[in-house]
C-alpha cells in the first residue's frame, strides 16, 4: 500500500529525549537490519508537555505555506507519535516489525495484539497492527484499527490516509476521498496529497456517474 510507508515513519521517528533499544535477537543471519525503534525514558510530566507540544504543532500544520516548511513540523509530529508507547510496547512493535518483515503477518498480528493488551491507549499499535491485518488480506479488521487509532487520535493524518488506501482497495472511492479529505484537512501539505486527491475525486465521479 502507498500509505504504509507514512505508518513506518510514524513507528521509526524518534525525540530527543528518546532511548535507542537494539532489536531483540538481531545479528547475522537474521535478514534485513531494521532501524532501531525509540522508545521514550519516563519523565514526570512528559505525557503533559509531549500532548501540549502536540496540539501545538498540529494547530500550526495547516498553516504552512509549503511542503517544504511542513516537513519539520510533520516530522516532529511523527516523532511526538512514536514517543507515547513504553518500552515493552516498543519492543513489541519492533518483533510486529520484523516479522512483516519476513512475510509473517500473522506473527506480526499475535506480537501487536500483546502490545494492544499491555498499553491499549497507544495508537501507532493499533496502527501497526492494521498494516499487518492488511497484509494478511483482511481489510475490514485493518479498518476496525485504524478508526480505533482515530479515535484515540482524531488528528492522524496518517492513519487517515492508510484508511483511505483500504476504502479505495475495497472499491469504495467515496469514502477513499472523504478520509483523503480528512488527512489533508489536518495536514493541507502532504507529500502527494493533491495530486492524489485529484486522481481519487476523477475516479470517484466517474463511478456516479
């Protein structure tokens, strides 16, 4: 899917304040170095000032003149995002990582539902989660997580946007570009974005036509 390319950036950001953990049995003969996921070191107050910094910065999105100046400000965005799980999640999002990876959606699936169960608030799980299922072929349980992650997240761009990817495979061109829609509403500057909508409402009308 186009769109997952945005939800690996989302799991791969990291603040300054983040640990780097190492990949649990990495090494030769594993396959593909992955990145390291980070995770956050607690601090008191740190789920406070991360929402604030947050709303700020979402709040400011939609202003920017151009890609160009978006792109510092989506980046820390994605990187506030990755930065709310706690380290066993994290952990477990990087094994959900590498099993996709190597093909395995359905491991992948098992590793993220412990996550879902340890921190169920964390929204890029429900994320993850909703790539594996869709790489398993079940699209109606990848949409389930994504709107779950909304719901946690009303401004997601990006799990918007994995949204309207699922809606357009399932044929549903109109609510492809309402979530298109949506995600653009929240971040009118990304990457592709009008492009894409252009393409999504051509085919859309098509179809009503």
């Amino acid at each position: 899917m186009r769109r997952w390319a945005v939800m690996a950036g989302l799991l791969l950001s990291a603040g300054a304040s983040a640990q780097v953990l190492p990949v649990p049995g990495g090494g030769a003969g594993m396959g593909p170095a992955v990145p390291p996921l980070a995770v956050p070191l607690p601090k008191p107050g740190a789920a406070e000032a991360r929402r604030a910094e947050l709303n700020r910065l979402l709040d400011a999105l939609p202003q920017a003149p151009s890609e160009e100046t978006a792109a510092p400000l989506q980046a820390r965005i994605q990187a506030l995002w990755a930065e709310g799980g706690s380290p066993a999640v994290g952990l477990l999002l990087r094994k959900g990582l590498r099993a996709m990876e190597a093909n395995q959606p359905g491991e992948a699936v098992e590793d993220l539902d412990a996550a879902i169960t340890l921190q169920p608030d964390f929204p890029e799980s429900w994320i993850l989660r909703a790539r594996a299922q869709a790489a398993a072929g079940e699209r109606g349980a990848a949409a389930s997580d994504l709107r779950e992650a909304l719901r946690l997240e009303p401004r997601h761009f990006g799990a918007l946007l994995a949204l309207s990817d699922i809606q357009e495979e399932a044929g549903d061109l109109a609510g492809a570009l309402r979530s298109l829609d949506a995600a653009l509403r929240i971040n009118p500057r990304l990457p592709g974005g009008a492009g894409r909508r252009r393409e999504l409402a051509r085919r859309a009308q098509g179809d009503a036509t």
